[in-house]
C-alpha cells in the first residue's frame, strides 16, 4: 500500500518523517538508506518514523535512522520537526507536545514568532556512558586524528559527542578530521564531531559530522554537546547562539542539574507518497 510521507528540515538539516501511527511500515537498515539516497531516493539526513506513544502526556514515540541506514538515539533538528507536524495536524495542546524516543522523554513547545523550543535534557560528562574510553582523567583530552592531535572533549546530549575547538571553520583539515574524529576507536559506538569557533562569550559558530549521515547543515544535539562543553570550560555563558551553515539555534543552559533547551526553526517542504 502506499505511504504518505513529510519532507521537512530544521536549520538546513532534513528529514523524511513518516507517520505509522495510522498506516503500516516497517523500515530496515537497507530500506534507510535507499530512502536517504539523494539521487536515487528521496534524500535526507535522517529519517523519522513516528509510533503510537504508551505514555499518556506524549503524542508518539520516535524512531530516528541516519542515511546509512544507522540507528541514531537522539535528534533537536528532528524533534523540532516533529512537533511542527504535530501542530500541523492539530495535535499539540496549546504547542506543547510530547515524545518517547530512544533516550528517553523528550518535551517541547511550538512558539509561532521564535520557532520551536526542545527540552534536550541534561548534560553526561562521564564517560562510562557516553561511552567514551577516555585516556586520561578530566573533561578534555588530546587525541591522535589522522596524523593529527586534537583537544578533544567528549559529552552525551542521549547520543554520544566529540568537540574540538578550532580558530577557523574553514581550515581543509576539518573534511579529514570530521569523519576520522567521528569513527575514533576511543567512541566505541561512534560520535558526532563539532567543531566549534568561539565569536564571543554568547555566540560560536559550529560544524558538525554525524554518525551515518556525514557534515549536516546543523545538528541540534551537536549545538547542545558543544555550548555543554564550551560553557563548563568558562569559553561561553548562557544564552549561546549558535550558527551553523543552515541557520542559527539557540542554546540556554543555567548549568548542571538543570537541563539544556534547544530553540530554533522547523519547516515543512512538501508531502509525498512511497509506492
């Protein structure tokens, strides 16, 4: 049977949302990845599928597979995204939306003139659960990337982090850096690298490569990871701009124990149909 399908981006970062909560489809590694094709599919970064939710305050649990047919744990650009198309349809209760996803709850709030605002939760700095085996004690360590050494600090925004600060975004090395930081044997289950450019103690600018989907246009949980970082370094303070080459997200963090929110753009491109 056909399936209807969403295409929609936040900051630049894409996604084909596909709601099975009413029609039937099931994804596999293989099936991802030939839907993420951009020229032979539909083409994305991610993919989202939404299921019926068993929890009373959320409206759907998510699924999110990278374009190489990877499973990801979690997304701020899709969840976004997610609650744009659930106030579409009438969903939400006064703009507030819930979601299960694979780390966890997540919450959020659609505000028509400043975009959508994403409770990304708190922070994890260890590295038992990032997972990250770190070769020293501390929150930032120097690591081997093809030939190179980088500072490198590690954090889990739900899915796992590498940062490096670096004076120029444009530096050729970042393409050789970015791909080799993010399969490191130091991340066994992988990361997304950023790398992040200080402009001023509320603004950075930030590229980022995630696992299974390469360099994004923005990465909302990368924009957390690395004001989560810069701010425990004293580099930042909150609220953090953050611009990436799809647009700017913003990022406010009072510190631990609190938890991080994620604010930025969602929109809807066009609907289709998978035959």
């Amino acid at each position: 049977m056909p399936v209807t399908f969403q295409k929609m981006h936040g900051a630049g970062n894409d996604f084909v949302l596909v709601d099975a909560r009413a029609q039937a489809f099931e994804l596999d590694a293989a099936t991802a990845a030939r839907l993420a094709c951009r020229h032979t599919g539909i083409g994305c970064d991610q993919l989202l599928v939404l299921r019926p939710a068993d929890h009373p305050d959320c409206q759907a649990v998510f699924e999110v597979w990278n374009a190489d047919g990877s499973r990801a744990e979690q997304c701020g650009n899709g969840v976004r995204c997610i609650g744009l198309y659930l106030d579409m349809r009438g969903e939400t209760r006064d703009g507030l939306f819930g979601l299960q996803g694979p780390a966890g709850r997540v919450r959020g709030t659609c505000r028509a003139e400043h975009g959508i605002t994403v409770d990304m939760g708190r922070p994890d700095f260890e590295a038992a659960t990032i997972p990250f085996d770190a070769p020293d004690r501390g929150s930032w360590h120097t690591l081997d990337v093809v030939g190179d050494r980088l500072r490198v600090g590690a954090v889990s925004m739900g899915n796992p982090h590498a940062l490096s600060r670096v004076e120029d975004l444009s530096d050729q090395r970042i393409a050789r850096w970015g791909p080799a930081l993010s399969r490191h044997p130091t991340f066994p289950n992988g990361c997304n690298a950023g790398f992040a450019r200080c402009i001023d103690r509320h603004t950075i600018a930030l590229r980022v490569f995630e696992r299974g989907a390469g360099e994004t246009r923005a990465c909302g949980s990368g924009a957390c990871a690395a004001v989560a970082l810069l701010q425990s370094a004293n580099e930042v303070e909150a609220p953090v701009v953050v611009k990436q080459a799809g647009g700017e997200l913003i990022i406010d963090w009072p510190g631990p124990p609190a938890p991080m929110t994620l604010t930025g753009p969602a929109a809807h491109v066009f609907e289709g149909t998978l035959t």
